[in-house]
C-alpha cells in the first residue's frame, strides 16, 4: 500500500515536475525556520566581535634631561666657516672624544660603539646617502639636530664654534671634494640658529620632576595657609585676630591669595596695593579702606608672622 503510494507520487512528478515543490515544500518551509529560531536565539554570539580590536602601541615620549643655564656666545659665520689648523685641531680632539667610538677612528663608522645600530653610523669616506648632506650647513643641522630613527643624536650641548671645528675635521680628512657653502646658505645657517647673535639658553629639568616641584610648592602653601587658618581658629580673641575676622568675608580664600604671592610682603605700602587692587576678589571685604596707618602696620607684622 504505501510503495503503491509512492509509486503514485513518483508518477505525478514525472508527468508534472512543479508538482515537486508542493511537496518539498513543508520540509522546506520547517528547516528555514529552524534556522531563523536558531539565528534569534544566538544573535548575541553571531553580533559578537571575535577579533581583538588592533590598538597600535602608544608611542613612548622620552622626557627633558636636566640643563644647567649657558650663554652662547655669538660669532661671525663668514669666519668660523673657514678652516685654520686651530680650528681643524679643536675638531680632531672632539671627534676623538665624542664620535670615534661609533664612526671609528678611520670615520668608516665601524667603531666599537657602532655594534648593533641600524642604521649604521654614518661613513664619512663615502659621498652617498648624506641625510643633510656634506656641506657646512648641512652638517652644523645634522649636529644640531641630530637624525631621527637613527644612532645619531644631538650634539646641541656643544657650542657653536665647537660644531664647526668638528666639520672642519671632518670634512678636511674624510670627505673626498667636500661642497663649498654659499654665502646664501651660511646666511640662512646663521639665522636659523642664531649663531650671530649669541643665545641664552634656560636651566631644564624633567617634567615629572617639574610636575613634582610644583606639587610640593602647592602642597606648602597649603599647609601654610591651613595653619595660619588655624591659629586664627583658635586665638579669635586676640587684637590681631579680631581684626583681620572684621576685614575679611572669606578667611581662607584671603589666605590662599597672600600665600600664592610675595608682592605684598616688601613693606606695609606692598600690603596696602596688593589688598586694595583685588578686594572682594581676595577674601578681603572694604573694611581695609577703613583702617589707619596704626592697624596697617599691625596687620602687616601680623600677617608676615604667621604666614
């Protein structure tokens, strides 16, 4: 009976295939809603990012390094660019002192210190591959400024006359026909840094020991300012005590603007400008203008006691 059916259906194919579908199609229809109820219910794991996210490295900032203050003598480009033995020499005992452990004696960049750099220091016999080229100028910048991603630093702690005895040295034994600057160039070398009109160059220090010192700094004043606030807290009745609780409409901001400055501290007259140009911005209410020279004075011995 059933293959009789079978056979029946079998038959209505062959002689109709779209009848087919009609048949397949409540098989069809079950396996794509099991899909779609199978999809509803692991939508979070499908949306889910399987991948990390790539998150490139933050490049690290390397800090300031501690300077002493120096003046930089000014000089004459149009003379120091020429070389004399004085100067050649002067360059010979600098390059031995600060460069030949990576150029190499033989400036053919092979010295001791050179093992592992890449780039490799530079080769002062070949002509190619200069960054800043050959000349005065371009090798006054190289010094100056160094060559990033590279072994070279800056040699800006020397001073200038000492960055063109290390050129002339250079170029006077190393380098094959060495370029001649033009008047041009060394006018744009000296006014690019300067060289002619000498710098002042200011004390540096790191800036998380500068972010330190501030910190310590605000942290005193603080302290200062608490105690003074304190000591009024607890001697409210004396002379003093009573008169500065009479000009002030808000203690602690007026010792907050008196420990941030010494402008006030030079005599009785620097207290009376300091108060009088920021009252009421200060902690400090009109009152002031009400007192005689008597209780100025008295104020002023009294505020540089406990501040």
């Amino acid at each position: 009976m059933i293959r009789k059916k079978i056979d029946e259906i079998l038959a209505k194919i062959k002689s109709n295939p779209g009848t087919a579908f009609g048949f397949l199609y409540p098989y069809v229809l079950v396996v794509v809603l099991a899909i779609g109820i199978y999809y509803l219910g692991n939508i979070g794991n499908v949306a889910q990012q399987k991948v990390p996210p790539l998150i490139s490295p933050v490049p690290e900032v390397a800090d300031l390094t501690i300077q002493q203050p120096r003046s930089i003598p000014p000089l004459d480009v149009n003379v120091v660019s020429k070389p004399t033995p004085e100067l050649i020499e002067q360059g010979r005992v600098l390059f031995q002192s600060t460069c030949a452990a990576c150029h190499g004696e033989d400036g053919r960049g092979t010295g001791p210190g050179s093992i592992g750099l890449n780039p490799a220091p530079r080769n002062f016999n070949k002509n190619e591959g200069w960054i800043n080229g050959e000349s005065i100028s371009g090798m006054y910048t190289t010094l100056e400024e160094g060559i990033p991603n590279s072994g070279m630093i800056a040699y800006d702690f020397l001073l200038p006359e000492e960055k063109f005895a290390l050129i002339h040295y250079i170029r006077s034994t190393f380098i094959q026909n060495p370029p001649i600057d033009t008047k041009a160039e060394l006018e744009a070398l000296d006014q690019i840094y300067n060289l002619s009109s000498g710098v002042e160059v200011p004390a540096q220090i790191p800036i998380k020991f500068a972010e330190q010192l501030i910190k310590n700094e605000n942290n005193d004043k603080f302290q200062k300012a608490k105690s003074a606030y304190d000591y009024i807290l607890y001697n409210d009745s004396n002379y003093s005590s009573i008169l500065l609780n009479n000009i002030t409409s808000n203690l602690q901001l007026a010792f907050s603007a008196l420990v941030n400055t010494d402008d006030w501290r030079g005599d009785k007259n620097a207290l009376i400008t300091f108060l009088t140009n920021n009252v009421n911005q200060n902690g400090f209410n009109g009152r002031i203008f009400n007192l005689n020279e008597n209780e100025w004075a008295s104020l002023y011995n009294f505020l540089n006691n406990i501040l």
